[in-house]
C-alpha cells in the first residue's frame, strides 16, 4: 500500500522503515562457495536474489565462526538456508547432516513453502547424538551447482547451544509456529550449517577486527 495505519499514525513504507531506526548500509551478509572469489563481494545466483544483492565470500570455517562471535557479542543472525533435507525436523525441533540419511523415515510431503511444518520425519538420529557428515568446501558447493542446496527460507539464529556430548548447536528461530518441543525454535548443528547455509546477515559491528580487515570494511 501508499500508505497504511498503525497504533493511530498514518505511514508510508518509507516513513515506516525511517521510523525504526534500521540503517541497512549497517548490515552485512556473508556467504562461503567455491565458484567467487575469497574474500570478495559477489551475488549469489538464487531465485530470492531478485535485487541482485551482494555477499562477501569467505571460507567455510570463517562463516560459522562469524556466526558464533557475532551471537557472543550481542548480534542475532539473520539465516538463509536449505530446509528440504531428510536432517531437518521442525517437528522434531532438530536439524542435523547425519553420515547415514537412511535411517531417517519420512512419512507425508512437504508443501510447496514449507510453511507447514514439513513432512513427518522420525529416527533415533533425533533422539542421541549421531555421526553426522564432514562437510568440506567442495561437499558444499556440489550441493549448490547440482540445486540441492536451495534457497528455501530464512530464519533467526538466536543463541548458541552446546548438548552434553559436547556437540555444537545454534538456536534458530522459525517462523511456523511454536508446535514443536522447542516451542518454535529449533536445534541446527554446525554440519548442517556448513552444508545448508545460503548466506547469513547481521550487523557489521558483530564482526571481528580481522574479518573486518580481510573483507576491508
């Protein structure tokens, strides 16, 4: 719309936006494939990318890393990942690469946007720790040549989560509701981050003083 109401004070779009305070030259987004150059700007060819924004390209490591300092620091992560694999439950507030996929039964389709909730998925590697996959640079970008690895939707990681076996989790906040065990969140472990990760954004002041210099901001 032109213009629209909320709590009594009439907005454009743009009156809006000024109004809570977001400046988006703050932000950043980063991003980690073979195909760019490293530490470079690129633009990510997905269908979301209708704007032809840009990504800073960095190593594998470095993007989870950055991840997990910028949550240490105060900064939430905007996240744009892969939900169509076997690992990722919503039901089952967990997402995992597991060595074996086989042993996760899925039952029903997921819809279109899967906005419902996904197919009904069910194995004992969302119950115990498992052997997930050692995911590398090239297992990655092998995904997102041959269009396994989508861009099918965006979430909030909120918090880091270490379970008791010692493995690594983010906290990621979905938007499908709160019927699950985690109340709307869920459990992604870092090998599925490294797999499924489109890119990330958040505020360029949750970035270290030497991810700042490699990428020249």
């Amino acid at each position: 719309p032109s213009s629209f109401e909320w709590k009594g004070k009439k907005y454009t779009p743009k009156s809006y936006a000024n109004e809570l305070g977001l400046k988006m030259d703050d932000y950043i987004s980063l991003t980690s494939f073979t195909n760019h150059d490293m530490y470079k700007q690129c633009e990510l060819a997905i269908p979301d990318n209708w704007a032809w924004g840009k990504s800073y390209n960095v190593g594998l490591t470095d993007l989870v890393d950055a991840c997990e300092y910028a949550l240490k620091n105060g900064y939430t992560v905007a996240w744009g990942a892969d939900v169509s694999e076997k690992g990722f439950s919503f039901r089952n507030g967990i997402a995992i690469a597991p060595e074996d996929p086989s042993t996760i039964e899925v039952k029903g389709r997921d819809n279109k946007n899967f906005s419902d909730a996904g197919a009904d998925k069910s194995s004992n590697a969302f119950l115990s720790p498992q052997t997930e996959m050692t995911i590398t640079p090239e297992i990655r970008q092998e995904g997102y040549d041959g269009k396994t690895t989508t861009d099918d939707h965006g979430m909030h990681i909120t918090g880091l989560y270490r379970e008791k076996s010692g493995k690594d989790f983010f906290e990621v906040k979905n938007s499908w509701g709160t019927a699950n065990p985690c109340g709307g969140y869920l459990f992604v472990s870092e090998p599925y981050t490294k797999y499924k990760t489109i890119s990330v954004m958040f505020h360029k002041n949750g970035l270290s003083k030497n991810t700042k210099k490699a990428l020249g901001i």
